[in-house]
C-alpha cells in the first residue's frame, strides 16, 4: 500500500470542449502510464460515444506514478467524472472520491458555464480546485485576463495557474506538480473498519462486475467477505488492485486513500450501486458513507425496434446494456401501432439519447421511440391509487379521483443579467419562484419548485439558449403535487396512434397540440391521398393539420442503361418504407417519432 | 451451330448501338457522349464496334434480331457511312429478320437529304428526332444547336426521303415553361402528325450543367409539371395517340418495338461505350469511356464494367417495375407462374390504389396504371416492391 502522504486523488473539471481529456492524455503520458505510441487520442473516454459528443458518460480511473521534482514517487489518482446534469447525482459521487479538482480553463473562452457549475460541485464537494489554463499557444490566448477572470468570477488564486497547452505538450509537468503541492493527501485510518466508497462499476464478462472504488477508511484484501452497506448483497473479495491504463494491475491490498477495484464475482451491477459502502461482514463500519442515493429512472419512454422482427435481438442487447448500466430499467410492452418493445426508465432525457445511440450504434438497431414521460400518481374512484408511467395505462377521466405529477426543486445558476430570461423561462414551464441567492456581485441562484415533466424534454437546452451557455441546472425530487392532467391523443386520417399517445398539464394542451400536429405535418411523406392529422382530448378534436397529396414522383425516362440504376432507386425507396411504421394506410417514418420529441427547438 | 440458323424458334433479341458524338453537349443531358468532332476517335470507334459486332454475333446464333436502335449521343451527327457500316456489320453477323424494326436518333441540325437517303437505302425505317420544344430561346438556353423552324424543316426531310415511321421527342417542365405554352408546343407538333410522340418531363441530373444552375432556371415545381403531363395525355388521346407507356405514345400500334423489349424483358445485346445489355440472364454495362472502349477491344481487354446475373426474385421485382410503365400492365397468371410467388399481396395494394383512381383492372384481369398513377408510379412500384419482399413463394401453382 502506499503511503497516505504519497497519494493524491484528482479529478479534472472543465467546461466541454476546453481539453479536460486531452489533459488527462498528456497527464498519462507524462507519467509513462501510457505507450506513447500508436495511442489513441483520449484514453479515458473509452466509448466511442463519449469521443464523438465530447462528453464523458461514464467516470473512469486511472492511478499514475509520478516522480515528482522532490524526489519522491507519487502515486495520482485520476478519476474522471461525467459532465451532464442528468448525472449529477454519478458527479457528487466521483468527486466524494477525490481531495482535489484540476480546473481546467480555455485561455481565449475564458470561465465559462460549465466551469462554474463543476466548480461548484466541487467545492461543495470539500475539494481544493487548482486552475490551469489551457490551449496558450493559440493565437488568440490571454492567460493574463482569464487568470483574473478566475479569481473575479470564481474566486479562487490563480495567480500561479500553469500556462500550458496539453494538445502540445507544453508545462504539462507543471500541472503534475501542482497536483503533488496542491491537491491536500487523502486521511484514513487502515486499521479501522472498512468503508470503502463505489463510485462506478463495470460488467466483465470473465470476471463479473468490477467496482471502482474509494477506500475511505481500513483496508481490504482478496478473501474477505464484504458487504454493500445500502443494497445489503454480500460476496467474498477475489481480487482488488488499481486501474493503470493498460488494464488492471492487481494488487495485495487496498488501504484507505487508495482509488482502485474489487472483483468478487458479482453478477450484476445493480447489486453495487453508485454511492454505496463497501464494509467488511467480520469488522463492520457503523455507518455507511454519507450521500447515498438508491437510482431512481425519471423518466419512461417506450422504446420499439423498427423492424419488428428485430424485438428479440433488441432484448438480448438491452440484457447486456443493463449489465453495466444499473440506472437504466426496462420491461417488455406492447403497442397496436409499434408492435412488440419495452418500457425504459432513465434519468434524463441525455441518459435515454445516449441509451438509444448505443443501442442503434452497438447493437446495430433501428429505434422507434415514443414521448418520454414522468410517472404520474392517480388515485381512481374506488380509492384505489396507481403509478403510471405509459399514457396506455392512463385511466379514463371518469374514473378519476386525484392526479398527481411529480415535482422537484429546481436550482438555477447564472450570471444576473440573465435573471430575467431564467424567470421567463421557469414561469412558462409552471415553475414556482421560492427565492434568490446571490452567490456573489455578479452570479445568482434562483430556486423554483417546478413539475419534473417541464424538465424532462429540453429545459436544460432552452436554459442555455436563454442563458447563452452561461446557466447551469440541478434538481431533486421533493415529492407529488395535485395536477390537472389530460391525455391527448394523435390521429392519422382518423386513426388513433397509440404511441403518440401522450400526459400532460391541461393547460399545455392547446399549444402543444398544434406543434406536435404541425412537426408530425414537416416530417410525414406526402402520400397518394391527403392526410388528416388531429389532435385530440377524449373525442374532441383540438388541432388540425392536412399532408397535401403528392401528385408526381415518377421516373419519366426508363431505358436500357437506366434499368440497373433506376431499380436501385426504387430498391432505396422500398427500403425508406421499411422504416415507416403503417398506420391504417398512413406511413409514419422514426424520424416523426423523433421529432415530435423536440417539439421546441424552433 | 449452323444447323440452328434457318430455324424459325429462335429468340428476338434487340441490337442497341451507341453513337457517343454530338455537336454539342445539352445542358440536362447525363448520357455519355463527346462534343467534338475528332475524326480519328470516330474512325477508332467505328473500327471497333464493328469488330465487337462480329465478335458477338459469332456467340448469338440461337438469335434472330428483330429490333435495331442507334442511340446516342447523335447518329445523325455521325454520319450516314459509319452508321451504314455499322449496320452492314450487324446484318453479316446477326440474323436480322427482314421485317426489324431499324430506328436511328436525329437531331434537326444534323439530318440532310443525302444523309436520310442513304440511311434509307440502308434499311433504316424508323427515325427519332429530337425537336424538345417549339421556343427557340429555351432550345438556345438548353444548349440545342437548332431552332423550331430547323427541326420543322428536319421533319419535311425525312418525310420526304421516305420514313414512314417517324418519331418526335419532346420535353415539358423545361425553364420557364407555362402549362400554356406546353399545349402550344404539343398543338404545333401535332400538325406534323407523327406516328409517335416521346413526351419526357425534364429530370436534373446530377453532374449535368443545368443541376449546378437548377435553382435559377425557373423551373416549373412538381404540381407544374405533374398538371403539364395530364394535359399531354389528354390531348394526344383526342389526336389519336395510344399512350402506350408512362412517356410514349403511338398511332396504329406504331409503339416503338426496340423500347418495348426494355419494359416488357426482352433480350437486347448493347454495343458502344456506355451501352447496356440484358442477354441470357445476364445484365452487363460496357466501359463507359470511348478510349477505354476501343483500346479494350483492340487489346481483347476487359471492356465490360458491370455484370449482374439476375435472380429469379429480383426478375420479378424488375418485372413490377418495367410492366407498370406499360399500359399492359402485370397480370395473376404470368406472374405467378413466371416467378412462383404469390399476386395476392400484390392485389391488395392494387386494389387500394384503384380506389383513388390510381390503377385499374381490366376485363381480362390485367392489372395497370392510369395517368394519375403514372405520375405516382414510384411510389406505388415502391410499395409493390415492398409487399413482394415479405411474400413467400408458392408451394404449389
């Protein structure tokens, strides 16, 4: 084990796009973690996902030797944390790992909103936040104002701030030094019970689950029987070491203030939930660590193959997703218009996209995808009282009693010039003001009660178009209020869609309707016939649009040399239908599932 | 194989040529062809389409040739030796029935009396000429090198030369084209009194002058276009002619015979660069480059770019494809028994798009499209097509 004076657990924040990955790359390389040669950029984002969106979706470890200029070997600890709201709860526990947070800064963007929001998590956290500014040796850089800006707007030193370029290579030791001076040396006592904290885990398919892990306090050794304080599962240690990057380094021991894995045949993830305690079953802690949270999906949506034929082959990869994701749920359902798919649950609405993209990447599987929604509470008549989490199973309105919704405390960060549009913005999505909060002269957080279903479908994205990327977001949930509730129904040439089915506030209705009527109009294909689209409350008719018939699509020249590639035309087109789903004679393709989805973008 | 060659069950086939020369290059136009008169490459070219037909012909004795069409690119361009050495060739190598059916392409700027009198002496009997649209300024903006006048002229050439078959190619949907003056094109042709009429509306292709312009050129939208070829078939029904196909139409049964093979899968042998041919269940593309062309058969080089065979099923998509063009249409009977699928899917969406006056069965069981699903034929062929792929074959006839 090393020494607690020796270690330093770090991770690094950033605003998205201002080279937290590639910082962690030189960080690497710089401590010979990794081959330098025919690397691939940004080691820690391992899905193929998480390079494209830039993003990181799931954290993920390394521990680096370093030898520092003093002389002594270090051994750092990065954990690198995902960087979206939907995640803030994976975030909070990432960071209960770490002593310290490097906070990287663009040297020409300056602070931005996601450099406050992390920043803040983090010193909420208990963390020592050390800024670099990145990216000097662009044109366009001024180290001199964004390390004021820092200090302004963030109030942190930065005087001292290394200058570096990580995509270069530039100061890049600077950074590490920082790390060994700055970032405070984990405490713990190895000889007290074990409390070791999960902050992420993963399925292998040879070894079961591996847990990422924070030792808190005592220490753990393969062969002893351990205990998940919150969901209550018991195993026996097989293994436990650290995360180099080339792959995992077994180890003797694990003691507190090391970052590193358990392995102990574990079969699913959801039996090591994120935020839980590991303690030991001969030498109990007390107590577990404080901040956990069981996983709760906030939102469900149905989810179907397009080609109906693929529902097997849609289960087998949602089994395998949910080896490794445990906040993600789903059970089978049916629809009259989609066929045979699932129920999922989320956390969020980027949770279900990033769900969805793996499993049309990974998978290789085209989605149809129906309106997310919040679960809703509705007592009937007969005082009986159901959840519902699909518009099929919304009751007739005769038969109810109470509706109740969802809502949560809305927290609201952003610099005060844009209070007024925050307010717009949270009064249009029924969001009740409680108070503001100046955290300094210029940033302010506003507190509002609101329905999560506001939330769910592009509050975050209308905050940052309303804030110019400068506001940030956070929620929990407080409870079920009393609501007025409607279902409304899409119909296509006079038939019901069920999956466009969908719940919502009364008063929502009429707006909504004739969006989700207009966009499903954009993105139906004109057919042979007009096409009716209504929208609809019980039987009466509230919003109307009509698909004009198309009257020439035709191929007016079909010779000899135009036979092979006028067959591969109508070849195409006979493969766009397959995507379209049959409504009595109407053709809707995904895409208009898709889109009536972001009914607000425009 | 010669005990063969006097039988009289042999197999039509059709002879396809293509001539890749014009004067110059039509702005719409995406077929292969060179827009310089270069007589070396001309010479070359004819050396070795001539040697290719005599090489072929050696391997198509079970064959008589009913139909022979000089395409283009411009034949008249040409010129009348090469395309009577040309069908010398084809004659000597084939067994060209007496009766084929001998069509060449003409421009008005290239059709002479001495050109028309030796192609007629040849054997020619049928000619195709392209006269597009009676507005000289659309014919100067397309890149036409003629005038209407020109083309009345052309037309009064041939006539007089002898062809008794002759056939006019016009298009609608060009650049500032109005419904109106459409009609007034069609009224000005119909004087000619041809005995066939190509009418095509203008498609942009890719890769042509006119796709990089399209979106100034004033071009009628699809609505426009759509209202330009109902009014066509309706007045060339009231002048007699049969529409036969989605843009062909005839008199006295004088459809074009060679063009039909294409629609209805008759056997055709192409040669020239860029030609295609549909022979013993193969369909292949020559190289689409006259070099590449005539060194590949001078060199007895690789000269075909593309070959498929065709499957049964993918036979019975192209058969939904090709036979709805025509006003023949598909039937139960060939249908099921030609590809051992079921028609019933097929019925099904039939019979929907006769509801919206889209398709019609005739008395004998025929099933096929009228003008209105002409225009949709895509999408109706699409949906076939569709409904073709989820049937499974019979299990007994």
């Amino acid at each position: 084990m090393t020494e607690l004076s020796h270690i330093r657990n770090f991770s690094i924040i950033a605003h998205i796009d201002h080279g937290k990955s590639t910082l962690a790359d030189r960080l690497l390389e710089e401590c010979n973690a990794v081959d330098n040669r025919g690397q691939e950029t940004q080691i820690l984002d391992s899905m193929d996902l998480e390079k494209e969106r830039g993003i990181t979706i799931k954290a993920t470890a390394a521990t680096l030797r370093y030898q520092a200029d003093d002389g002594e070997i270090y051994d750092l600890n990065l954990i690198d944390t995902p960087g979206h709201v939907d995640f803030n709860y994976e975030v909070s526990r990432s960071l209960a790992a770490c002593e310290g947070a490097v906070l990287v800064v663009d040297a020409s963007q300056g602070v931005e909103a996601q450099t406050l929001a992390n920043t803040f998590l983090a010193t909420d956290a208990g963390l020592e936040v050390l800024p670099v500014v990145n990216k000097i040796d662009l044109p366009s850089a001024r180290p001199a104002e964004v390390k004021a800006e820092i200090e302004d707007i963030i109030c942190i030193p930065a005087e001292d701030a290394p200058e570096i370029s990580a995509k270069n290579g530039i100061n890049i030791r600077s950074v590490l030094e920082m790390i060994v001076k700055g970032v405070p040396a984990p405490e713990g006592d190895r000889n007290a019970p074990l409390q070791a904290l999960i902050f992420d885990s993963q399925y292998d398919s040879y070894r079961g689950v591996i847990v990422y892990t924070r030792i808190k306090q005592g220490t753990v050794r393969p062969g002893m029987d351990i205990k998940m304080m919150a969901t209550g599962a018991t195993y026996k240690v097989v293994e436990v070491g650290y995360m180099s990057p080339k792959g995992l380094q077994p180890k003797d021991a694990l003691g507190a203030g090391e970052v590193g894995y358990i392995t102990a045949s574990i079969k699913t993830v959801s039996d090591t939930q994120v935020g839980d305690t590991i303690t030991s079953i001969e030498n109990p802690a007390a107590e577990p660590l404080p901040g956990y949270r069981p996983v709760q999906p906030m939102v469900y949506s149905g989810v179907y193959p397009a080609d109906g034929a693929k529902y097997q082959d849609m289960r087998d990869a949602l089994e395998k997703l949910k080896l490794n994701d445990a906040s993600f749920v789903y059970e089978p359902e049916s629809s009259i218009a989609l066929g045979f798919g699932f129920r999922c649950g989320f956390l969020g609405l980027l949770h279900m996209e990033i769900i969805q993209e793996r499993l049309e990447r990974e998978y290789n599987l085209d989605l149809i995808t129906t309106a997310p929604n919040v679960v809703y509470r509705i007592t009937k008549n007969d005082g009986e009282t159901i959840m519902v989490d699909n518009p099929l199973d919304y009751p007739d309105p005769m038969e109810i009693q109470l509706a109740e919704e969802p809502y949560v405390k809305v927290n609201l960060m952003a610099p005060q010039e844009y209070v007024g549009n925050i307010m717009d913005l949270a009064t249009s999505r029924r969001g009740e003001f409680k108070d503001m909060v100046y955290l300094d002269a210029n940033r302010v957080e506003l507190h509002y009660d609101m329905p999560l279903n506001e939330i769910i479908y592009d509050f975050f994205d209308a905050l940052k178009s309303r804030t110019r990327g400068y506001g940030s977001l956070d929620y929990e949930l407080i409870g079920y209020r009393p609501s007025k509730l409607v279902k409304l129904d899409i119909l296509l040439n006079g038939d019901v869609v069920d999956a466009l089915s969908f719940i919502l506030f009364a008063e929502n209705a009429y707006p909504r309707a004739r969006k989700i009527c207009e966009k499903l109009k954009d993105n139906i294909p004109r057919a042979q016939f007009e096409i009716p689209i209504q929208a609809a409350i019980g039987g009466k008719i509230i919003a109307r649009e009509t698909i004009k018939a198309v009257r020439k699509d035709v191929l007016a020249k079909c010779y000899g040399g135009d036979i092979t590639r006028k067959k591969k035309l109508l070849e195409k087109q006979k493969e766009g239908k397959k995507r379209m789903r049959t409504f009595g004679t109407v053709s809707v393709p995904s895409e208009a599932f898709m889109a009536v989805l972001k009914l607000d973008e425009d | 194989m010669a005990i063969l060659t006097k039988s009289n069950n042999k197999t039509p086939l059709g002879i396809y040529i293509h001539v890749p020369f014009c004067r110059s290059k039509c702005q719409y136009c995406d077929f292969y062809s060179l827009s310089s008169k270069d007589d070396k490459l001309m010479d070359g070219y004819l050396n070795a389409i001539c040697a290719h037909i005599k090489e072929a012909g050696a391997l198509a004795p079970a064959y008589k040739v009913d139909t022979v069409y000089f395409g283009g690119g411009t034949p008249s361009f040409f010129g009348a030796e090469g395309m009577a050495t040309i069908l010398t060739y084809i004659r000597r190598s084939f067994d060209v029935d007496n009766n084929a059916e001998i069509t060449f392409e003409a421009n008005p700027d290239s059709v002479t009396d001495k050109l028309l009198k030796r192609l007629r002496a040849e054997g020619f009997n049928r000619v195709s000429l392209g006269i597009q649209t009676d507005d000289d300024e659309v014919l100067r903006k397309l890149g036409r090198p003629h005038t209407f006048a020109n083309a009345v002229t052309a037309y009064h050439r041939i006539r007089k030369a002898g062809f008794r078959n002759v056939s006019v190619d016009l298009m609608y949907g060009l650049p500032g084209q109005t419904l109106r003056a459409w009609r007034e094109t069609l009224e000005h042709v119909l004087t000619l009194n041809p005995e066939h009429i190509s009418c095509y509306g203008l498609k942009v292709e890719e890769g042509t002058p006119l796709y990089e312009y399209r979106d100034y050129a004033k071009l009628p939208d699809d609505d426009a276009q759509a209202d330009m070829y109902l009014a066509a078939i309706e007045m060339l029904k009231a002048y007699g002619y049969r529409q036969y196909e989605i843009s062909n139409f005839a008199r006295k049964g004088l459809y074009s015979k060679h063009n039909m093979k294409y629609w209805t899968g008759g056997e055709y042998l192409g040669f020239g660069p860029s030609a295609s041919s549909d022979f013993a269940g193969k369909r292949f593309t020559l190289c689409r480059s006259v070099q590449e062309y005539i060194s590949g058969i001078k060199n007895q080089d690789q000269i075909i770019d593309e070959v498929q065979e065709i499957p049964l099923r993918e036979r019975a998509g192209e058969y939904l494809m090709l036979r709805l063009r025509t006003f023949n249409g598909i039937n139960t009977e060939d249908y099921e028994r030609n590809f051992l699928l079921p028609f019933a899917p097929l019925e099904d969406i039939l019979e929907k798009n006769r509801d919206f006056g889209y398709a019609v069965r005739t008395e004998d069981g025929r099933w096929h499209l009228t003008p209105k699903g002409f225009l949709l034929s895509n999408t109706i062929i699409s949906d076939l097509l569709l409904a073709q792929d989820k049937s499974a074959p019979l299990k007994r006839l």
